[in-house]
C-alpha cells in the first residue's frame, strides 16, 4: 500500500517516509530479540543473604529452595526466582525483570510508533483506493495510483485493524509501564502498596509505611534505562531513601501474607475436582460461567482431602491441598498436578472445628489409626496462625481504643 500510496521512489519525501517504516520496524524487532535473549535475570536457586541475620527478613521458596532477595518474586511459569519482577510475558515468553526492561519498553514504544504509521499509510491509502474511479472520471488522475483486488482489499481492511489494535492495546500497556518507571515500581509492587494503604486504613494504628525505593522520577528512570546502573548492580542490592532499608517492603509483605494466613479457612472435598477450567460435564454451566479471570492453576481433588482456601468466590474457592500422609513420606506418591490453585466451590465444604474432621473418620478404625489421624488433623490446625495477642498501645489494648472510637463516633 506503502508503494502505490507514496511511492519512495518518486519523490524524497516518499523516501524518508519508507525509511522511518523501516526503522521503526528493524528497531522494534531487535529490542523484542534483546527482551527475549537477555531475560529478566533469574535469582540463584538456594539463594542466601551475606549475612545469616537476614534471612528472617525475607521470604523463603520451596520451589527453588533458597530465599527471595528484596524486590524478587517467583514466576510460576519461569519456574523461577526473578529479579524485580514485574510480570510474564507471553509474547516474549519471559518475565519482564531487572535485565529486560529497558528492553520491553523499548520494543513497545517502537511497536507502536511503527503500527501508528503503518495506520495512517493504510487508511490513506484504503482512502485513495476505494474513491479510485472518482479520481479517473474527474480529471484527478495522479491521485489514482492505488488500485485494489478482491485478497488485497480485505487484507488491507484486517492490516488497518491490527495496527490500530496494537496502537490501543500497546499503548496503555506502555502508560502503565512508563508510570510505574517514573515511580520506581513493579505492577507486583504497586499491588503490595494497595494493600499497605488498605492495612492502615483498617488500622489506623500500624506504623506508616514509606515505599522505599522512590527517588525521584530522573534517578528512577536512570535506574532502568542506564546501561551503566545495569553492568554496576545485580539485581539484589538497591538503593533506598532515608529512613528505609533494604527489607522494608519485604517486611511489609510478610506482615500481609501472615494476616492472609490467618484468614485462611479449611474446607474437606466432598465430591471430585477434575482440575479442568471449564468442567462443563462435572460442575454444570453455571460454575463453567464464572470463571476466575486469571491464568493460575486448576487443581484436581478426591474426596477427603484438605484444602487451606485463602481466596473466596461465588462459585470458585482458591487454595492449597493439604499433602497427606503417605504423600509427605513417599514424594513418588504424590498426586500429579498442581497443589495450590483453584477449584469449584461446589466440591468441599467448610470445617469449623477439627471435631468435624476427626468424626469423619472411618469408625471402623483400630484406635491407633483414629489416633494418628486425630493427630494429623490437629496438626492441621495448629499450623494454622492462632488471633492475635492483645498488644498495649499508650495503657490500652487496641480493642479497648476500637470501643471508646465506637462510642464516640455513636
């Protein structure tokens, strides 16, 4: 369309137009082929701090076995610690991390300068074509130089409308990476604030919380786009404002995962999950028409087993089936397939008490085996965090201070 829109070789203008297509084009590709290549930069697996005092400030990972430097999080897909990780990409089939960035924004700012011009070439040109015979019959002949056929009308309607696609789609992807460059942070991490402003608004008497690596939008920027930032770091160590160390967002995140454990529920399966995420012939239609908007795993449950549910839906709980038994002492036991995911509501119920689970039992049972499954699940529910101690704030516990809020707002 290019060619018989503005031919580059008829005037310079046409030229230079062709040459900016193609070094949008050629650039936009090679910073995709960096952003794949290069990678996000995995943390070492059994990765420890240089000093051993540390390693309560920081979260542990069973998968790779060490612990989570500051600002690293594991990617379920990477199968992967990675450094500052932001998200996973599946058109680079990589995280977008500490290595890559650069990289990704560049090749999403070049995608859509290009699809931008490769729109106005395409509708031009769509424009020209389609009024072709008018430009004929009234003396307008120069203009007619873009002449369609059947195939080349129809994939220039569908060209036009992937390039505008990209431009839209690309572009608020890239408002949000820009923003969260500016401000020093990761979509993981502008979630992890989400729920720091919500814990304080619950509790007004937590402690503020600074986000700590924040200084100031051309350090910021210099953080991801300097080469040189990239070759002296590693990924691990990083720069703070004052009054902030390295841990204190992986403080916070402790403090927010230990308050979702304690809003952790049991449930016991009660008819089977197939782990499908459209189970249209187990679970009916209904549960098939609200699925849980995300990509994480389905998980495949039998009667009897134990799942700790962190995250309620209508008719979708998510979870983390409780390992038996056999299966802790004979891994080759294990059931294949994830443990941690989601499954229909429809298949467990919820337990209240551990009596509910030990009158579960088999009553045929020899005492010995009622008392070591009494024991299990007890076990169960010890390892569950027990409320909270009542802490002493200015002679008051915090549920007195809640009371005398609670009469004066009455």
């Amino acid at each position: 369309m290019n060619s018989m829109w503005w031919p580059p070789n008829a005037t310079f203008g046409g030229f230079l137009h062709q040459g900016l297509f193609l070094l949008l084009s050629s650039v936009a590709t090679f910073n995709y082929v960096m952003a794949t290549l290069t990678g996000p930069s995995f943390l070492p697996k059994q990765w420890k701090p240089n000093n051993p005092n540390d390693a309560g400030k920081l979260q542990f990972c069973k998968i790779c076995e060490g612990y989570k430097a500051p600002r690293s999080h594991h990617c379920r897909k990477c199968d992967r610690c990675v450094k500052k990780m932001d998200h996973h990409c599946p058109w680079i089939n990589h995280c977008v991390g500490w290595a890559n960035h650069a990289y990704f924004t560049y090749f999403l700012t070049f995608s859509i300068l290009g699809s931008f011009q490769a729109s106005i070439i395409l509708g031009f040109a769509f424009y020209r074509g389609v009024h072709r015979y008018w430009y004929l019959t009234h003396g307008y002949r120069h203009l007619a130089t873009v002449q369609f056929t059947m195939i080349s009308i129809i994939m220039t309607i569908i060209a036009m409308g992937l390039a505008i696609g990209v431009v839209i789609a690309l572009g608020m992807l890239l408002y949000i990476q820009i923003k969260s460059i500016l401000k020093n942070q990761t979509s993981i991490e502008m979630w992890i604030l989400e729920k720091a402003m919500y814990r304080r608004y619950c509790n007004s008497e937590e402690e503020d919380f600074y986000y700590p690596y924040d200084l100031g939008w051309k350090r910021n920027l210099s953080q991801v786009f300097n080469r040189k930032n990239l070759m002296q770091g590693d990924g691990i160590v990083w720069p703070v404002i004052d009054g902030c160390d390295q841990y204190t967002l992986t403080l916070e995140q402790i403090a927010q995962k230990a308050e979702k454990r304690a809003r952790t529920k049991i449930f016991r399966c009660i008819r089977p999950a197939t782990g499908h995420y459209l189970p249209i012939f187990s679970q009916g239609f209904r549960v098939c028409l609200s699925p849980p908007c995300t990509d994480e795993a389905r998980i495949r449950l039998e009667p009897g087993d134990i799942i700790r549910v962190t995250r309620l839906r209508q008719h979708w709980l998510f979870g983390e089936r409780i390992l038996s038994e056999m299966e802790l002492q004979n891994p080759k036991l294990q059931r294949k397939g994830p443990i941690r995911g989601w499954f229909p509501r429809r298949c467990a119920i919820e337990l209240n008490q551990p009596e509910e689970l030990n009158n579960s039992n088999d009553t045929d049972e020899s005492e010995g085996g009622e008392a070591e499954g009494n024991e299990y699940v007890n076990n169960i529910f010890s390892d569950l965090p027990k409320k909270p101690q009542k802490v002493i704030v200015n002679g008051k516990t915090k549920q007195q201070k809640q009371n005398g809020h609670q009469k004066k707002n009455k």
